[in-house]
C-alpha cells in the first residue's frame, strides 16, 4: 500500500462544477495534511491546509479530513478552467515529520 | 527578493560537465529539501536538510552531490550525470520539517545531453 494515494485522472469536471478530489493515506500517526496546486512546467503551490477532523473552506476551496477513515479531500466550488492543474495531496508524518506526497490527480475543467 | 529562489531556470549540460544549482529561501526557514520531478512521475525527495545538517538521502547516486553552507542557501553539485537524469529539480523549504507545510522554489528545468 502507497503511503499516500491519489486517483491519477485525468478528472475532467465542466465549469461552474465542484470538483472533488480525494486521498487516502497509510500511517494513522499522521497530523497535517496539505493540497498543493501544480501547473503544468511549474512547481507546487500551497493551497490548503488542515489539521483537525472537519471541514476547513478558503474561497472555493474546501478541504475535509476524516482521520478514523485515513482521508482527506479537497473541493473546488465554481470550478473554472484556471484550475487545471494537477492536485498533489501531502502528508505530515508524524514519526518522519517530513512531507510525504501522493502522485498527483490531473484535473481538467472544460469551458 | 521573497520566497525560495532556484538559480538556474533552465540549464542544458553535457554528461562530461560539472555543474550547481543554486536555491535560497528568504523565509527564516530551518529545512531544505531537493526534490526530483521526472516528466509523469510524482515528486522524488532527493535529500533533506535540517538546521545545516543532512537528515536524509534518499538512496540518491553519488553524480549528485549537495551542500548545505547554512539555513538559507542549499546547493546540488552535478557530475558525470546521464539524459534520464533530465528532470525539473525542485528546491523547498519549511520550518520544523513540515509542520506548516514546504514552500517550493520555481525549479531548475535540466537537460542533460
């Protein structure tokens, strides 16, 4: 089993949708939990964090973590095609204290 | 400047050439990391610094060489690399490992010829 997981894609959402974008990880001792927003030729950009069980929202971004169930995800309300982008999932292990990210999820909004 | 700063953008080398990247963050940071992007390939954590010192390498050939002279600069001395070492090579950088997440420098993209 993958330490973090993420579906590959390519997610294709028309725009004005939400996108739904999830991820599974392995290590119950885990403690924070990262999205981060990758164009393509570019490097990562932080975009959501989040610590506690729950819902956190910033915008149209919504982050929601369920720690019993080892899962995070991320919604993007009123997506619109500036968020084509591939979503990479980051997690904080707490025995490494390092970052740990998932592959990335390809989302493509369409016009 | 702000943020972590990677030097070179682009770089083209020769497998015979020796050459450095360069990356400085001006957050007052006390981690750095090099990761490895190959085209369709999730992120490659390369090595990791914390406090200056060298926690962690990911089982990374010896034709890649960093240094860590202090909190703010990191460096990745390259030599005798081979084309499927042509990647973007993405500096970051946090505070206590992770906690509060790692702020991406924009990466070297590097051709190896």
């Amino acid at each position: 089993q993958k330490e973090v997981e993420q579906n590959s894609g390519p997610l294709s959402v028309p725009e004005g949708a939400i996108a739904s974008l999830n991820c599974t990880y392995s290590d119950r001792g885990s403690q924070s939990f990262f999205w981060y927003r990758q164009y393509s030729g570019k490097s990562p950009e932080l975009i959501m964090s989040i610590y506690s069980n729950g819902d956190k929202e910033d915008g149209r971004f919504t982050a929601q973590l369920n720690k019993a169930s080892q899962y995070v995800s991320l919604l993007i309300r009123d997506s619109q095609p500036s968020d084509s982008a591939t979503y990479l999932c980051a997690v904080n292990r707490g025995s490494a204290r390092q970052l740990t990210f998932g592959s990335g999820t390809q989302l493509t909004v369409l016009p | 400047e702000t943020g972590v700063t990677q030097t070179p953008r682009h770089l083209v080398m020769g497998m015979t050439n020796k050459k450095s990247l360069k990356c400085e963050q001006h957050l007052g940071h006390n981690a750095m990391y090099w990761y490895k992007q190959s085209a369709k390939k999730p992120l490659e954590l390369m090595f990791v610094y914390s406090l200056e010192e060298r926690v962690e390498n990911n089982s990374v050939p010896s034709r890649f060489s960093p240094e860590c002279p202090n909190s703010s600069h990191l460096f990745l001395h390259l030599h005798t690399l081979q084309p499927e070492d042509s990647a973007l090579y993405l500096c970051a950088s946090s505070q206590q490992q992770g906690d509060y997440g790692y702020t991406f420098g924009s990466g070297t993209r590097l051709t190896v010829v």
